[in-house]
C-alpha cells in the first residue's frame, strides 16, 4: 500500500513548526498568517523577538507546542519565571 499519486493540500489548515530560528520564524509565520492553526517549536530562539512578545505584539490565538531541551537556555529578562 503506498500514496495516492495525487494529493490535496488544505492551506487554510496548516500547521508550521521549527527548531532554533526556524522555531522564532514559525512564531511569527503563524502570527502573520491566519491559515496556520497550529504552531509547533522546538528550542526557538525567543531573544531576537523577545520585547515584542513581551510587549504582546506577537501573540497567538491558536494552539503553540513549545519544547525547550534541557540543556537549551532561552533565557530572555523578564520572559520566564
């Protein structure tokens, strides 16, 4: 049993997802683009966008999967407890 030699991609559900700065990219893809229902991160780089996240101005209204490693350390002032 294999794929089907065409398939249909549903654009206004996708989900987008990154590691490090793909993971700060796909945060700010989603919040941009009202297609992206789920947002998937793995050790996103926060700082580079941190006071704007702070500040609310990339906030998100659809589910996000954040994964930080134990050994990865985004720490940025004011950000984590």
């Amino acid at each position: 049993m294999g794929f089907p030699a065409t398939c249909t991609l549903d654009l206004s559900k996708l989900t987008i997802g990154g590691h490090s700065y793909g993971g700060m990219t796909a945060l700010k893809v989603a919040h941009e683009d009202s297609r992206v229902k789920l947002c998937a991160l793995l050790d996103p780089w926060l700082y580079i966008y941190h006071q704007e996240i702070l500040k609310g101005e990339v906030a998100l209204s659809i589910p996000v999967i954040q994964i930080s490693t134990e050994l990865f350390i985004p720490y940025c002032e004011g950000f984590f407890p």
